[in-house]
C-alpha cells in the first residue's frame, strides 16, 4: 500500500515539474540550431518577395482575364 502512494506521489510530482524541464530542452535544442547569416536572410527575404509579387501579378492577369471574359459571355447576351 505504501509503495502504490509513493508511486502515485513520483508521477503527480514528475507531472508538475515537466515546465522547467521542457523549458530547459527547448533552450537546448535552440542551441543546436544552425542560424542563417545576416546576408542569407536578406538574401531569401528579398526572393520571397520577388516571388510573392509576381505570383501576385500573374494571378491578378489572370483573375482581370476571366473577369473580362465572363462579362463578354453574360453581359452580352
């Protein structure tokens, strides 16, 4: 009976103090990470806004086109 409590009393006490133990595996795990360099970031940042906009241009073409087209279809008539 005694070692079923303090069993019980292991497991509420490893539950509680799970916090500081997976605040401490993220700090060490965010140390393992190999961070970009000044110059990659501005580099992806500024292709991810090339491709952003001309993936926005080219959508915007197209939306205009069928705009246009389904006018030409069901306007006319």
């Amino acid at each position: 009976m005694t070692s079923q409590r303090a069993s019980a009393q292991r497991t509420v006490a490893s539950k509680g103090g799970a916090r500081p133990g997976f605040i401490g595996d993220t700090i060490a795990e965010l140390k393992k990470v190999i961070w970009l360099s000044r110059r990659e970031v501005v580099y992806l940042t500024g292709l991810v806004l090339i491709v952003v906009i001309v993936v926005g241009a080219f959508l915007g073409v197209i939306d205009f086109a069928f705009s246009k087209l389904i006018d030409a279809v069901f306007i006319s008539r």
